[in-house]
C-alpha cells in the first residue's frame, strides 16, 4: 500500500473529527447559553470571586 494513501486517509478522518467537534461545540453552546444569563449565574460568579458559598435561588 502506498504511504501516501494512507497519510490522506488519516488525515480525512481528522478533518471529519474536527467537523464534528466543530459541530458539537455549536449545539453545546446554544443549549447552555441561557445558563450564562441566569441570576444563578451571576450569583455563583460573584461567590466565587468573594470566596463564599453561593446562595442560589432557582432562576
């Protein structure tokens, strides 16, 4: 078999790879973006920062 077959063979798997991950990053940011918006959100952030537990209320 040739070697050059077989580099462009791996590398179209990688490229197909990194069309799906490409992919699956989009629909993973789309489902969790509310999340970034969310009081809860802001107040785990701000515990964080103020080294404290964090009281969150659902929303």
């Amino acid at each position: 078999m040739s070697r050059g077959r077989t580099t462009a063979g791996a590398e179209a798997v990688r490229q197909g790879l990194a069309e799906q991950f490409d992919q699956a990053l989009g629909r993973e940011g789309g489902k969790h973006e509310w999340q970034i918006v969310s009081a809860d959100f802001a107040e785990g952030t701000r515990a964080m920062l103020e080294r404290r537990v964090p009281l969150f209320i659902g929303a």
